[in-house]
C-alpha cells in the first residue's frame, strides 16, 4: 500500500492505471485537508474524507471519480445534498463535499444525519436543464423544439419537485393535452417528460420510479392525405397565381421532389450540381447524406433562382437568424384558399409524390429511395394502400387483353374512358386512361 501527498489534478487521476503491486493505491491531496484518492487493483477511483478528529481516524466515502459527473443545483449552496447518492464526481466537487464533510466533523456534527435532514427535492426543470445541455443538444437535433415544447406546455411543473408530481396527474395532464392541443402534440409532451427523468436515473440524479411509466399514449392513425386528381388543376393553377416568388418555387420544388421541408427551405448553392442535375443533402433526419437527382422541370426553376440570386448561400434566403425562410405557412394558406382545397398540410406535399408513385406502379422500394426512408416498413404503412390502386388497374389492363372486352360471365366491359364522337364508329381500342 502506497501514501502520496500531491497536489490532485483531473487529467492526472484519469491517467493513472491500477497499482503494480495488486494493492491499494492512496493519495492525500494537498490543496484540499482531508481529501483522499483510492485507486484499487480493478481501477476503481474512489474519493473519501479522511480525517482525525479527537485522536482517532474517520473516513468517509464520498463518490467515484468521473470527470464529467452532473450535480442538482443545490450542490452549490450544500454539497452535502448529494452524499451518498451521486453519479461521481469530478476533482473540484469532491474538494467542496470534502470540506462540507471536514467542516462538520470539526463542529462535533454528524454529516450523514444532517444530509438526512436536509435532503433535498430536485426540480423538474432543472432535470430538464441538464438533459438539454448534456444528452440533447450532443445527441438530438431537435433540442431546440424540446425547450420551445417544455415552455409552453410542462412550465407549470418548471419548480415541481419531480418526487410530488404523481402518475395520476401526468395521465390527467396529457388527456387533457390532449383534448385541448391534439393527440399527437400530448403524446410528444409525454415522450419528451419521460425522457427527462429516465435520463436523471440513469445518471443517479433522482431515485424513484419514473411518474410517466405506464401512462397511456393515445393512438394515432398514420395520415394520410395527400393531393387527389381532382385537385391537382385547382393546385396547380392556386400556386401559379401566387405572387410570392419564393413560396411559388419552394412548393413546386417540394411537390416534385418530395423532400422534406426543412430540407428545401435549408438548400445552399453549394449543394447544388447544376450541370449535372443533382442535389446532394448532407444531412437529412436519418442523419444520412441524400442525394436528389433533379428533373428538366425542377433544374429549369433552380437555374431561374441562381440567375436572380439575391443571396450566396441559400436558394430560399430569409430575413431571419437562420438566413433562410423558415416556415411559409401564410403563403401555403394563400394558396389553398385559392385552390379551395382544405385540410392539406405542407407535409402531404411529400406524400403527394410517393402516392402517384405507388399509382404509376413504382415498388416500394423505389419509392423508399426516392423519399429517403431508412426502413422500407416506412414506406409500406403510408403507401401501400395507394400501391394496391395501381394494382387493380393492372389486373383491368390485363383483363381487357384476356377478355377482349367482354367478362367471363358475358358483358361488356367498358375499357376505354373516351367519349365517343357523333358521326364516327365506336373506340374499339382496349386502351385504359386512369
């Protein structure tokens, strides 16, 4: 067994490997009274107070070692509150639990009935802080919509102790999320709180059973609507009459391509492959690259847009903080009143291009990479049902060769969808329009 009295650096605890000797290691830190270093043979980094009060030795474990350890907010004001029940620590926390520790024994006090009476009740919010700003915003890339969400709907529980709020009322509270904001935004509200406090577990910052386990999500159907034939005309004609430059190019890009918004609204020139037709997105929400291979149509737009640039860097520039348009939904509800179409999301603009794809008989695994889904289950939920359309306007076509227009059981079977002309013959073609 070894003693070294050193002046503790994090960096230097991180280096060091287990003892040679196969015993314990201890070092005495010499910035700090009563702080104590234990590395076992397996590695373990332990911190303890270590101390003689009255003639006789006292030790006290505090926490591992672990350079990124997350403290409660009342760490500051007493670190005592997390004694006995941490996530480890890192170098300066031990030094300030130490001389918590260290003080107390020197006043004749107890630290461990004292923690016991001053044990303390962490907040939701400010478990809510410390998933943002050591998971989310490593890890997620919507942060940003988490805080804009815990603001508006789970602010009224921002000082709650998470150990008072009850499974009870997080079911009462998402049903009636529920009713007054929608079924999907009550399920993401619930996803989001439950999160939260399975991340505190499991960085020990909280011990109990998770409030949101076992309360019910609502189910949701899978949407889905997209632009039928009827109103395509009245669509595109809406989008042609849209005075807004921008908003008319960045829905027929949307249309035809079926990206998704973010993805459009975000494009940069130097993304863009003009001369050979292609758009490569470098990060899309299945955190892979996509690459878009650009139709006549959709490259006689962008060329339009790169000759008019008012901006260097993006097709879609904006007057904002991200310096591209963000969310056109005033120019989007222009159009549909004007195309009189209703309940059509910007969303149903992608869903609109992998339905006629399914209707014109594309697999599903085409249009999987057309849409940029990672799972072909994906795109099998959503366009299936469209899919089945364009097979039983197969088996019509094959019918009408089989049959030469006449059923099995003897009529006729109108093939062609033609009119017939007054004064000519009747279409005895087997053609089918759809």
């Amino acid at each position: 067994m070894s003693h070294n009295r050193i002046f503790l650096k994090s960096g230097w605890i991180q280096a060091q490997k287990p003892p040679t000797e196969g015993k314990r290691a201890y070092f005495y830190d010499l910035k700090t009274e009563g702080l104590e270093l234990t590395i076992t043979p397996a590695g373990v980094k332990t911190f303890s107070a270590y101390k003689w009060v009255n003639g006789r030795p006292r030790r006290l474990t505090l926490g591992r070692f672990n350079p990124n350890a997350l403290q409660c907010s009342e760490f500051d004001a007493d670190p005592l509150a997390v004694l006995g029940n941490n996530p480890g620590l890192t170098l300066e926390q031990a030094r300030q639990l130490c001389r918590a520790v260290v003080g107390d024994w020197a006043s004749g006090q107890n630290p461990i009935d004292r923690r016991r009476a001053t044990r303390y009740q962490v907040s939701l919010g400010e478990l809510f802080e410390s998933y943002i700003e050591h998971h989310a915003k490593h890890h997620t890339k919507t942060w940003k919509v988490m805080i804009y969400h815990f603001d508006k709907y789970l602010a009224h529980w921002r000082r709650r102790s998470v150990k008072e709020i009850t499974r009870a009322e997080v079911q009462a509270f998402i049903n009636k999320l529920g009713s007054d904001s929608g079924h999907s935004t009550a399920n993401r509200i619930l996803e989001l709180f439950r999160a939260i406090i399975n991340k505190a577990k499991e960085w020990r910052l909280v011990e109990l059973e998770n409030p949101a386990a076992g309360v019910r999500k609502f189910k949701i159907k899978p949407r889905k609507r997209f632009v039928r034939q009827d109103e395509l005309p009245r669509l595109m004609r809406a989008i042609e009459q849209e005075p807004n430059e921008d908003i008319r190019d960045y829905v027929l890009i949307s249309l035809s391509t079926g990206v998704r918004k973010s993805n459009v609204l975000s494009m940069r020139w130097e993304h863009l492959d003009l001369g050979n037709g292609v758009w490569v997105i470098p990060d899309t929400k299945n955190d892979e690259s996509h690459e878009v291979l650009l139709t006549p149509a959709e490259l006689a737009i962008l060329k339009r847009r790169f000759d008019e640039r008012t901006s260097f860097e993006w097709v879609f520039p904006g007057t904002g903080k991200t310096g591209h348009i963000v969310d056109p939904k005033r120019g989007w509800a222009r159009i549909l009143e004007q195309a009189g179409i209703r309940d059509l999301h910007m969303h149903d603009l992608r869903r609109t291009l992998g339905s006629y794809m399914a209707m014109s008989g594309a697999s599903l695994s085409v249009i999987g990479n057309a849409l940029n889904h990672k799972d072909v289950t994906t795109t099998r939920k959503v366009y299936a049902h469209t899919a089945r359309e364009a097979e039983r306007q197969a088996r019509l076509n094959a019918h009408a060769m089989m049959y030469g227009g006449v059923t099995p059981g003897g009529n006729v079977v109108n093939i062609s969808a033609k009119t017939e002309t007054k004064g000519e013959p009747p279409d005895q073609s087997t053609h089918c329009e759809f």
